[in-house]
C-alpha cells in the first residue's frame, strides 16, 4: 500500500470517529465502518469514475448526518 493510500484510510477513521462521537451509543461503530468503507470503495474505483464517487460520498456523509 501506499503512504498516502495508509494516511487517507487514517484520516476517513478519524472522519468517522469524529461522526461516532458526536452521536455516541451504537451507531458510532457504524460510522466508522461507512467512513472507512467508502474510502475503501473509492481506491477500487478508476479515476473517471471520481466525480460520481465524491457524489455518493457526500450523499452518504449527509444522509449520515441527518438520521
């Protein structure tokens, strides 16, 4: 792996710590997993591809948010 594919794994964990914190109980644990496994998912894709990446990203990290 590389170092910067380790640093943005790091920082979207923290992302759902951070997330998971705020909301306590059991849904931190589950803010976590979603953190991490869209970056996960998002290594996988290709590059043209990004942009509709981000999308989902930012549509999970609000819907995230709101329930």
């Amino acid at each position: 792996m590389h170092l910067s594919v380790i640093v943005k794994l790091l920082l979207s964990l923290l992302l759902g710590m951070v997330i998971g914190l705020e909301r306590m109980g059991t849904q931190s644990l589950f803010s976590i997993n979603r953190a991490f496994s869209i970056e996960l998912i998002d290594f996988k894709i290709s590059k043209r591809n990004r942009k509709l990446v981000r999308f989902i990203k930012n549509f999970l990290f609000f819907n995230n948010l709101i329930f």
